[in-house]
C-alpha cells in the first residue's frame, strides 16, 4: 500500500510496561524518528530532552513511521502501537560493572591498550609518560619517563614483547612492559608530530622487528626496533598523514589530510595505488583483519592465562597465518576510510582504486571506524553522537545505534563479536548487543570526556580513559 493511499496513521506511545502515553495520535506516514522523538518529550512534559528508542511490533523506528509500520505488516484499520523506551542518559545505574578506578597520570589519558596477550594495559597520556598497568590487582605498574611531551599514541608488537609511543615532539620510545624500562635508544627522525604507529604482522615476520609511523610532517617512517634506526621514509602525501596500518598482504595503507588514502608496498616503499573519492580530511582507516593481525599468534580459545603459545615461533607463525588466510579467503583484505566530510568508503584496495562502496548518514565528521573480529560488521563511530552498523562486504546500512548525548570517539568490538563498547563526549561508556542491535548497559563512572576505549583479546576486561585522568577497567 503506498502512502498516497495511507494519507495517516493511527498511533499511540505505549511505555514497555504496557502504560498508554497521551492521547492517540493521528501522524503521517513520513513522521520520522526525531518528529517522534520531540512528542514523546512533549507528552511527557521534560525541560531536556531526552533521548528514546520506537519500535512497531519489535522493529525499530529508525528512519520513519511508514517503512516500520510496512515491515509490520498492520492493517491501517488497526491502532498502531508505539513502544517506547526512554534511554538513560546521567542515570547511575545499580550495577556499573566498573572493577577498578586508577589514578595517577596528572594529565588526560589519550589512548589506552591491552597487550595481543590480554596480560598487560598500557596507557599514553597528555602529562608525557607511558604507565603499565597489572590487570590481576588493578593497580600502577611502571611509569615510563622519557618524552617530553604529549603521548599521542601507543602500540603493542604482536608477540607483546615491546611497547612503542610516540609523542608530539615526533619521537619514539619502546618499553619493555616486565620492567618499565626504554629498549635502546629514543627514534628521532620525524619533524613534527607522530599520529600514529602500526606493527608489521606476525605471520609475515614472528620476530616483530618492524614497524611504521606516520606523521603530521607528511612522512611515513619504517623503523627496525632491534637497531633502533629508520630504514625507509615513504613520502607522496601533500599533507599530516593521519594514520597508517601495516596490512596482512605486503601492503601499507595509510590516510591523510590530503583526502586521499594511500597503497604503499611494504618491501620497497612503491606507491601501488591512491585511493581518491573523500572530500575532506581522511580521520581513520580499519581493514577486515585488524584484530586477528593485532592478536598474532594469541588463541583466546586456548590461551588465556598460558604462556605457551609463543615456544615454537614457526609453529605460532604458521597458526597466525593460517587464521589470517581465513579471515582474507572469502574477499580479501577489505580497507574502510572514514572522514570529516561525515562519509565512509569501502575498498578492495589490493585490486581497485574504485570504492566498492560509499557509505553515507552520519551528521558530523566520522572519528573512528572498527571491523568486528569476525569482519562482519563495520561500526562507525561520529560526532553526531551515533555509531552506525554496515554490512562489511556489502556496505549495506544496518543500523544506528543512539543513546549518547555527545560526540562518540570510540568503539571497540569484542574478541567473538557479539559485543561493542563505546566512549563519548557525555563521559560514559555504552555496551551495545550486536544481535539485538540495541543498548545493552550504561557504564557511567568517568568524571570527563571519554578518549580511549579497548577490550582485551581475552575478552575478560574493557579499560577506557579520558579527560578526567583516570583509567577504569570494566569486568564483562
């Protein structure tokens, strides 16, 4: 039936305990979500808004009143039933699940990690030092001293032997997480600011030697953590390289302010292929294989709380590859960039400079950008305060995921991909269920914006951290 022929609909908001809001209401069938959203305010009288979530016989509202209403199948002669649900926003609730608050770095807490291993947290802060954190007794480790200014990011070798950050000053400094202690000496080498780091896979190179930076002066830089010098500078971006990601495949891609991504070949530092199509600032960059190359050869399957899994080097090697090979065999490695012209694309970046895909909804600039473990989902985390879910092979929009009040800056998935959490603006933390697609907790707790958020490969801990200086760690 099209809507010429269904000029209104007959509604009422029902609450989930069955309780009749208002009076019923007749509304057209295009009365999209937020029209929805600013009456049932209104009817309940609020003096700040407040967010809520509509559904027609389970199927959520997310666009308007007619394309639900259609997949209900009701008939117009009936009373249409809204439910909803109030969503809560500043609300402690009973159970926050947080298991630890631990202070001590004097300065926000820029990005935190959870070691390929799940055994160790490392944090990067704003008052210059590197902090290990023990995750069995929830208290302070090490602290690592030896930039000189802002820690702006950190990342972990896939063996979890060695910790590199990087700091606005453009120098990098690897830790040992057993002692606290520098590695070698510090790598001087970009002019400006370093954005971020990634570690060369270990399924292609088991003894985590390599790894890339890239910078706000335009380079990316590939650095040998044994002899603690550069061995390639990979220029051809106009301007700050934003970030760069050593793929499973022999590839480095990484984004810029350039609005281009770019395709380098890891052995000799070639350009294969630009990436074009973005019409601002490119903010982040995630492929399909992100996590299995991020874990290594770590089984949470099997070893969690062991230590065995890193005697055999080709042994571990040969299972790293072979799990990367699985995640790869259906499409190869998938790249998605997000940006500040508030869209994404999808590419098949080791075959075409044609996005598969142009990904579009979002209000405000995308932050962040995360492929589920599984490389199912893609989530999308932006500045309009929601986190939208896409079909990762497809680009196809699934949902959108709302509740925050403020800018989100972080999702992470967990390690069996049934599970999101993300960090916000607002200062707290959400968990969403991936089946239902709909806000499983509030985690409220921070006292400030929240930066940075991780989930450990073991699945076991969320850790986050922000504005507020403090790290808390969340038991699932």
């Amino acid at each position: 039936m099209s809507s010429e022929e269904v000029q209104r609909l007959l509604c009422r908001f029902v609450s989930e305990t069955g309780e009749v809001a208002g009076d019923m209401l007749d509304l057209p069938p295009e009365c999209t979500f937020e029209q929805l959203t600013l009456i049932c305010n209104a009817i309940h009288q609020k003096e700040e808004r407040v967010p809520y979530r509509f559904f027609i016989n389970e199927n959520e509202i997310t666009e308007n009143l007619e394309k639900t209403w259609k997949l209900s199948s009701l008939k117009t002669e009936n009373v249409v039933d809204i439910l909803y649900q109030e969503q809560a926003v500043f609300k402690v609730r009973p159970v926050t699940r947080c298991t630890s608050s631990m202070p001590g770095h004097a300065e926000a807490v820029i990005s935190v990690s959870f070691s390929p291993d799940g055994k160790h947290l490392a944090s990067g802060s704003g008052d210059t030092t590197v902090r290990f954190w023990d995750i069995e007794t929830q208290t302070p480790y090490h602290t690592c001293k030896g930039h000189k200014n802002w820690v702006l990011c950190i990342a972990w070798a896939p063996d979890s032997s060695k910790l590199a950050s990087a700091c606005k000053d453009g120098k990098i400094i690897l830790w040992d997480p057993k002692t606290g202690n520098q590695i070698g000496k510090t790598l001087i080498g970009h002019k400006q600011w370093i954005t971020s780091l990634s570690w060369e896979p270990y399924h292609r190179n088991p003894e985590c030697r390599f790894f890339a930076s890239s910078s706000k002066d335009t380079d990316i830089k590939i650095w040998d953590s044994v002899l603690f010098q550069c061995v390639m500078t990979i220029a051809g971006h106009m301007k700050s390289v934003t970030v760069v990601k050593w793929g499973g495949s022999g590839l480095i891609y990484s984004a810029s302010q350039d609005r281009t991504v770019k395709v380098w070949r890891t052995n000799d530092g070639i350009l294969c292929r630009t990436l074009e199509g973005h019409a601002h600032w490119v903010n982040t960059l995630a492929l399909n294989t992100d996590y299995i190359l991020r874990i290594g050869a770590f089984d949470p399957v099997k070893d969690v709380n062991k230590d065995t899994y890193m005697t055999d080097k080709k042994k571990s090697q040969d299972f790293a590859l072979k799990r990367f090979k699985q995640v790869i065999e259906p499409i190869g490695e998938r790249l998605v960039s997000g940006s500040d012209d508030f869209t994404l694309f999808l590419w098949d970046p080791e075959k075409d400079k044609k996005p598969l895909a142009r990904l579009t909804g979002h209000q405000q600039l995308v932050n962040d950008v995360k492929f589920s473990p599984d490389g199912r989902i893609l989530a999308s985390a932006s500045f309009d305060k929601s986190i939208r879910l896409w079909d990762s092979k497809t680009g196809k929009f699934l949902a959108t995921l709302r509740g925050h009040v403020q800018a989100v800056y972080m999702v992470a998935f967990s390690a069996d991909s049934r599970l999101m959490v993300s960090g916000s603006a607002d200062s707290t933390l959400k968990l969403w269920d991936l089946k239902t697609r709909k806000l499983e907790i509030d985690l409220p707790g921070h006292a400030d914006e929240v930066y940075a958020v991780d989930w450990s490969s073991d699945g076991l801990r969320v850790a986050s951290g922000g504005k507020d200086r403090v790290l808390r760690l969340w038991q699932n």
